[in-house]
C-alpha cells in the first residue's frame, strides 16, 4: 500500500517539470521569429534613409557608402532617390544611360527589376548572409516570380486549344497566321462534318442520357439475372440479343446486359447490337475511349467471364430459367 501512494506523487510532480522547459522552448523560437522580423523588414531601414533624404538621394547614398563605392559618388543626383520611394518605371529611363551605368554594371541582379532599389539595395545585397539583406531580395523575387507565372499560364492555354477526344475532328487552329484563308476554309468544312462522322441518333422520348441515368438510379434491376453469374464463352455468345434473348456483351472480364441500353444508346441500338454475344472492348475503344462502359452500364453487370470448365451447373440452370 504504502508503494503505490508513493509513486502516485512522484507521477504528478514529474510531468509538470517537463512541460514546462517544452513551454520555454516553444516560447524563445517564436520570440526570435518576431525579433527577426523587424530587423530584416525594410521599413526600419528606409525609414531612417527618408527621414535623412526625404527628396535627396544624398541621403541613401550616405547608407550606401560601406557596401559599394561606387554608389556615392553616383547617387550625385536625386534620381536614385526617387527611385527608390516611387516606381522604378519613371526613373529608369534617364537613370540607365546616365553615369549609373556602370553602378548597374557591378549590381546587374538588382538592376533588372529596380534601377532606383539598388542603390539602396545593394548595400544589402553583398552581405545577404545577414536577415537584414533578406527583404530586398524578396521583393525582386516576387517580381521575377510573376513573368514565369505568365509562362506558365500560356503553356497552360496550348493545351486546351488543342483537340478534345469528345470534340470529333478539331480544325487546325496551330499554325498558320499566313495560311488564315486556308484555316478558315477547313474549319467551314470541319463544322460541317462532325454530325455526320459521329453518326449519332435521335434517340426516342424518354430515352435521353438524362433518362438513362435516372433508370440506373431506379433500383429497376437492369442485369436480368437475380445475382453475379459466371459467364462462360458460350454463355456469352448464346446470348446475342437476338429470338428474345438478352444481350450481353463482355468488357474486361465483365459481362453486362445491354439489352436495356439499347434505346437509350446516343450511337444507336443497331451499333450497339454489334457487341452482342461478344466481347465489346475493342469495338467500344474504337469509336468512344473516352466513355466509361462501367459508369454507364454499371447496373447491368450480370457476372464474370470465366472458362468453360469452371461454369458451375448452378449457373446452366439459372441461365436456363432466363431463356
Ligand atoms: C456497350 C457499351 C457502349 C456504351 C456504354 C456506349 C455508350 C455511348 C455513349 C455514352 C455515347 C455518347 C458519347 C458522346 O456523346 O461523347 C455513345 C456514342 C456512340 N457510340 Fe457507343 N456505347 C457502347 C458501345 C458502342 C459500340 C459497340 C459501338 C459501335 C460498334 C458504338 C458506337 C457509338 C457511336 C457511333 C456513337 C455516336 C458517335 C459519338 O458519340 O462519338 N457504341 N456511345
């Protein structure tokens, strides 16, 4: 008895020990983020720099100096300031050819995107080691970021101009500024062929997609079988649709009852029909890879396809009670 009382109070006291050096540890990175951030921010930075040089470029020249020698001596005009504060675009043009060139020369990172940052940037920049450098090269980064993006987009849009398997034949739209006349001939004649190449039928009331899809939905047993059969060959070939008996037709193993999808089919219950008894892959990928045969048939599954030895005589009966 005396055991257990004993090691009760060294349990509780134990953990509270723990958590809190864990605490002291969460805490003190979380600290040296925040105390980080402030240092490598530019404000602090510009702000001293423009309260100094509101308008004078002098001014951040005088911050300059350490890093680059060259940054003095050019920051002679107010160019370079008003670079800085305002939009780079207004001030670069006057700022390259002028004398800063060969500033922008030693400096070629910064110059691309802020003519006017580098002055103050480039200080900076050689010391990238320390967080203070850190932010300006941030903001170039997201300006550099953003062309790519552009890039990517455009590659992205080649893609969806390009041919659609559903789309039938697609006119050619690539090339061909010089060749418009003749793009433009092809695609009259490219919207004129679709109908008739995709050979599709008006299906009869009540026979739409729509319709077929609420039918599967119905809970209606569409298989024709009360449960999974095994299919033999022959049983497959015996039951072609034709003299009253179902259609079923094989995919991948599985074999389906199409009987009830023939009118509802946008190609036509006689193509349709060309699958019966058989095996409908190949037919089915050569006119309409892109359409799921499970999806759409997926209520009228009837069973498996196994060889002919392992056809139980449970099955010949209740293909019997079919016919
Ligand atoms: C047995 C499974 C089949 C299913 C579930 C099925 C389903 C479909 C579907 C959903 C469409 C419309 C496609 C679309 O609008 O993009 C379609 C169209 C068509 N199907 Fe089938 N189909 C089957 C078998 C066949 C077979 C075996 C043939 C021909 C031998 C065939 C010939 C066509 C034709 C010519 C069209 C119209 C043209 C087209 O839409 O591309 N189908 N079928």
């Amino acid at each position: 008895s005396l055991f257990l009382p004993q090691v009760d109070d060294k349990r509780p006291a134990s953990p509270p020990s723990n958590i809190t050096p864990a605490d002291d540890d969460t805490k003190e990175p979380t600290t040296v983020d925040n105390e980080r951030r402030p240092d490598t921010l530019v404000p602090p930075d510009v702000k001293s720099e423009t309260k100094s040089s509101p308008d004078t470029t002098p001014k951040a020249v005088a911050s300059d100096p350490p890093n680059g020698e060259p940054v003095p001596t050019f920051t002679l005009a107010g160019h370079e300031t008003s670079d800085d504060e305002d939009d780079e675009e207004d001030l670069p043009p006057p700022s390259f050819p002028a004398l800063n060139s060969a500033q922008r020369a030693s400096r070629p990172n910064v110059a691309l995107a802020h003519p006017s940052a580098p002055t103050l940037m480039a200080p900076p920049a050689k010391p990238t080691a320390t967080s203070s450098l850190m932010p300006p090269p941030s903001l170039k980064a997201s300006n550099l970021r953003a062309l790519p993006t552009n890039s990517q987009s455009s590659s992205l849009r080649i893609p969806t101009t390009g041919p659609l398997p559903n789309r039938g034949p697609v006119p050619n739209r690539n090339p061909s500024s010089s060749l418009g006349v003749a793009s433009f001939s092809s695609l009259s004649n490219s919207s004129i062929k679709p109908p008739n190449a995709r050979n599709k039928v008006q299906l009869t009331p009540g026979h739409s997609p729509l319709d077929w899809a609420n039918l599967q939905r119905s809970g209606t047993n569409l298989s024709g079988v009360s449960s999974l059969q095994r299919v033999t060959p022959s049983m497959l070939k015996h039951n072609n649709g034709r003299k009253g008996k179902p259609a079923w037709s094989s995919y991948q193993g599985k074999v389906y009852n199409i009987t009830p999808y023939l009118p509802f089919h946008p190609g036509g219950e006689g193509e349709l029909r060309r699958v019966a008894g058989k095996d409908g892959a190949k037919l089915f990928m050569e006119v309409h890879p892109w359409v799921n045969w499970d999806n759409m048939l997926g209520e009228c599954v009837v069973g498996v396809m196994v060889s002919e030895e392992q056809a139980p005589a449970n099955v010949t009966s209740s293909l019997e009670e079919m016919d």
